[in-house]
C-alpha cells in the first residue's frame, strides 16, 4: 500500500492508537502525480488503477504506467497550447475518462484546475470566468455545456479545447516531460462551492491535498491494493477527489468510474457493481434511499464489502434498511468542498445509525457556542477545527482572491465550519444541521435533519425538508415539505397521522405544524437539499401558520 510511505507509523491497535499516532510524512515539492502516480507506474506498472466503462457499453481499463505516461502526453499538449503553472482551467468533463489524464497533466504543470459540473448556465460559467480569471475551457459536449460555454466566451481572449483533442493528443505527443517544481503551499485545484446560502466561493487546495485523503481513502472508507471502489460523484465536485483519485491511488485501490448521461436508476447502479464486482461503494444519502427501494434479489451483490455516505447526515431508517438488505453497516463521513474527511465512523468503532462517528486523526475538532466557548456533552456547538497546532493537511488554504470571506472563517484559532452538531457521552458526535437551518421556535433550537428522520421512519415518506416559516406566538414553526411513497395521496388524515408519529417519537414541540406535499423537492446539482429556497419560496408566497392552518386542518389543540 503506497500511502503507508507518508505515514510514521503503519499499524494500529485501535481508534486512540490512530489518532495519537497516524502522523503524515509530507515531503518537500510534494506533487501527486510525480510523486505517486509516476512511481505506482514504476512500482506497479500493469495494475489497473482505472476502470471506466458508460451506459452506452463502452469500457477502458487504464494501468498506472498507462496514467503515468498519458498524463505525461497531455501535460505537453497543454504545453503546446500556451498553458503554464498558475494558469486557471475549468474543466467540464462529467465523468469521461480524459478528466482524470488532464487533472494529473494539470498537477504536473502547475496549471490550475477548476473542476465545473456540466450543469451550468452561460451565467454560471461567466462568473466562474470572471472570479477565477480563467484562461481556457476543456468540455466534452453532451449536447447542452458546448452551447453555453460559447455563449459564455464570446468577446473573451479564452480557449476552448474538447475532450476529443485532447484524447486524440495522447497519442501525438511525447509520453516523457522534465519535472516541473511545485512548492506545497502553491494552489493546486480550485472548487466552486455549491453556493446554496450565498454566491459560490473558490476554495483553493494546495499541493499537500492528496496527502490528507490518506484518512479519507484507508481509515473511513478501508480500502486495501485490492479493492474496487466506486465512489458516485461527478468530476465537478469536491466529492470526486474524495472519492476517486486521491486518496483511493495512494491506497493502491482500482477506481471504478460509471459515466451515465441524465440519472442512473437503482438498476443501473445495483447492475454496475454486480456486473464489475465492486467491492466498495460510496454516494450520498439520496441514493441510498432510493437503492433501498429496488429488489436486492435481483443482484449478484456478494462482491460488495465496504459501502459509505456522506454529503448530508445519514436519516437511521435508511441504515436500518440498507442493512438487512445487504449485511453492510453504513460509515458515515463528514466534511465539506474545504476540508478532506474530518470526522467519520471508521474500523475501530461500530457505526452508530446517524452519527458523524468520531474525529480524524490530524483534526482537533472542538464544539464552540455563540461566544466561542467550548459547549459540553450533549449541547449544539458549532463544529471548528482548533488551529492551535497548525494547519492539519487537507484543511483548505483560504478563499481564493477574497481575503474578506477567507478572515470571516478563520479566526480566533480556529476554522468555523458554519454546521452545528453535539458531541454524546461516547465521543460520538452529531449532525444538527448548518447555522441558518436552525428552527427557532417557542425558545427551542430544532434540527431539521432530527425531524426528517423520524418522518422518513414512516412508510408514507419517500422525501422529506424541515424547514422554519414565521409564526407571530413562537417566532418560527416547524414545516415539512414532503414527497410520498407510491400510493399515498395527500390528505388531511395523512397530514395528523404524520404530525401524531413525529409526536410521539420525540419532544412535543418539534413536529410539523405545517405539511406541504410535492412531487420533488428542490436539489442543488450536487445533490443536496436546498432548504435555503424552500425558505425563500415560502417568504415569497407570504407563508406563516395562520393563513395555512385551514388547508392542514390544524385545530385548537395543535396551538398549546
């Protein structure tokens, strides 16, 4: 296992052994693609370190001597283009196989990527354009980001190279190339984040990045030289770099990659790791819950060890299932576009259904109140990492070119995540949901995600966002905004049978006074939900209770 040359020590006892001892070796000019993929070529030329294969039947296996030298034949065909260290690219690859060549050549040059989803808007792009002061585009055409990364370019000196170039390079041009030298502290990758409360920020990573999914790739998601892992992600989002290069090739690991057009179904995922023999597999809760919908049966699932989530916290009724149907307990991780994995269930403590699991070796994690003082066990803090040892690797290097929004998250001595979670009396910590998702009602704190997860518990819930609206006796009420299950239909009856089950399964003042049934709940293109807009949305149309009281049929005993 490679990854074990930047570790002091490579063996441990159990989870205080990991945290007290996994220190990180990181060397000088530390670069992943000369200093790992390079030698993994050298090492172990033939072993397959990409297998990638889309919903039309096409398959490419590449070896790490195959990525080694690609990587090498594109960064010369970057070279050729006029593109040189510090230079910005977006990249709107979705999930071709080019995205991982031309990300290693990147690295390699210093040229800075800005991984985009293929999703965007000539608006989107534009700002991206703008804010990062980019220098060329490469696009594969899925029929919709070519029109609108034209629309984007026009007027501007920008180039825009296609995926079908730079494939075609890879066979022009020479496989060998001169080292260029990197300082770790130099940005290596920028991400946009989703920007769900705010305009998207530009979290920059710098050179020691790869070396901080060591946690992510061989203590959360246990990967061994042998595993297959197929982590859902598009290339546009930091989940990608969690989950399918980094951390994974460091292990030694096969990334697995599924390029779909439009949305995969259960079939075609439960299909992809039956017919490839995916050992580990990891996606958000958003897939997990509709696979717990699908026949297990209908699968040859016996190659599947190891299965993660994260993006959002995992609702306990999703792990419950996904364990009977499968004999595989969930290991939630937690962590954001500007950090590598930070808190995780890992092999030296048993998953508890919900919970974040425990800090990462390298990230002193503190829960601080409003006035930055430590909370105390079983109270709501926001989660910071304490500074006071210095910048753990993998920690993001600031907000590139806004020294405004970089001061406003670090400071005092620590990193302010804006996600507020508890702490229990085994040291396990969890989620409550980020700062501005908070209810507010009747002197109470509400987590939205507590809520959702009872309600997701009965069999009429198929999704579901708790959000606040205005109520003028509490300040805030409690709404879930709800799509069903197949063959239930909104209905006053359903609406207190719903209210009654939140009730009698927690406090009193937490369940939904107010019940909004859709056919789909708003989603970023990352996969999260956008409670920010249901606010917004509500806010627009005037929502507070007593004008919805009639349509819900809340009465007089609801009011205590």
């Amino acid at each position: 296992m490679f990854a074990l040359k930047f570790l002091k020590k490579s063996k441990f006892d159990n989870y205080e052994d990991y945290v007290d001892n996994a220190k990180l070796i990181v060397p000088n000019n530390f670069n992943f693609s000369y200093d790992v993929i390079d030698e993994l070529g050298k090492e172990t030329p033939d072993k397959e370190a990409l297998l990638w294969i889309n919903d039309s039947g096409e398959k490419k296996s590449f070896s790490f001597k195959d990525l080694s030298e690609m990587s090498n034949a594109a960064a010369n065909f970057l070279s050729s283009r006029g593109l040189q260290k510090g230079d910005t690219v977006l990249l709107f690859l979705r999930r071709r196989w080019e995205y991982w060549i031309l990300m290693l050549a990147m690295h390699k040059l210093g040229v800075i990527p800005i991984p985009s989803t293929n999703q965007l808007k000539t608006e989107d792009i534009d700002y991206r354009i703008q804010q990062a002061d980019v220098k060329a585009i490469i696009a594969f055409d899925d029929g919709h980001v070519t029109t609108e990364i034209k629309n984007a370019i026009a007027g501007k000196d920008i180039q825009f190279i296609t995926n079908d170039e730079v494939a075609q390079s890879l066979s022009e041009m020479p496989k060998t190339m001169e080292r260029v030298l990197n300082e770790n502290t130099d940005t290596m990758v920028i991400y946009f984040t989703s920007g769900t409360t705010d305009m998207p920020k530009m979290v920059a990573h710098n050179f020691m990045y790869p070396l901080g999914h060591i946690n992510t790739a061989l203590f959360w998601q246990r990967l061994k030289d042998d595993d297959i892992h197929f982590t859902l992600s598009e290339s546009g989002w930091a989940k990608c770099s969690w989950g399918k290069m980094y951390g994974q090739w460091l292990a030694g690991s096969t990334v697995f990659v599924f390029d779909f057009s439009g949305i995969a179904t259960a079939h075609d995922l439960l299909t992809a790791i039956s017919e490839n023999k995916i050992t580990s597999f990891c996606a958000p809760p958003t897939v997990y819950k509709m696979l717990i919908h699908a026949d297990f049966k209908k699968y040859d699932l016996s190659s599947l060890k190891k299965a993660d989530i994260a993006g959002e916290a995992l609702n306990p009724e999703v792990f419950e299932r996904f364990l009977n149907l499968t004999g595989i307990k969930l290991h939630e991780g937690f962590g954001q576009t500007e950090t590598c994995v930070m808190l995780f269930c890992n092999e030296w403590i048993s998953p508890k259904p919900g919970s974040m699991g425990m800090p990462a070796a390298g990230w002193d994690i503190q829960l601080l109140d409003e006035n930055g003082r430590p909370v105390t066990e079983g109270t709501v803090g926001e989660i910071c990492v304490s500074l006071k040892n210095g910048h753990p690797i993998g920690l993001f290097q600031g907000y590139h070119k806004n020294e405004k929004l970089t001061s406003q998250v670090f400071r005092d001595g620590y990193y302010h995540t804006g996600d507020v979670a508890y702490r229990d009396s085994d040291g396990y910590y969890w989620f409550v949901g980020r700062n501005d998702d908070l209810i507010k009602t009747s002197g109470y704190r509400v987590s939205p995600f507590e809520v959702e997860s009872v309600l997701l518990e009965h069999p009429a819930v198929r999704e579901v966002a708790v959000t606040g609206i205005p109520d003028p006796s509490r300040g805030m009420a409690v709404k879930a905004t709800i799509v069903l299950n197949k063959y239930f239909q909104p209905t006053d009856v359903l609406t207190r049978q719903l209210q009654d089950h939140v009730k009698s399964r927690t406090a009193s003042y937490k369940y939904p006074r107010v019940i909004e049934f859709v056919d789909s709940l708003p989603m970023t293109i990352s996969g999260k939900i956008r409670r920010a807009l249901i606010r917004t949305l509500d806010s627009a149309k005037n929502t507070i209770i007593e004008p919805i009281k009639s349509t819900i049929g809340l009465g007089k005993e609801e009011e205590k």
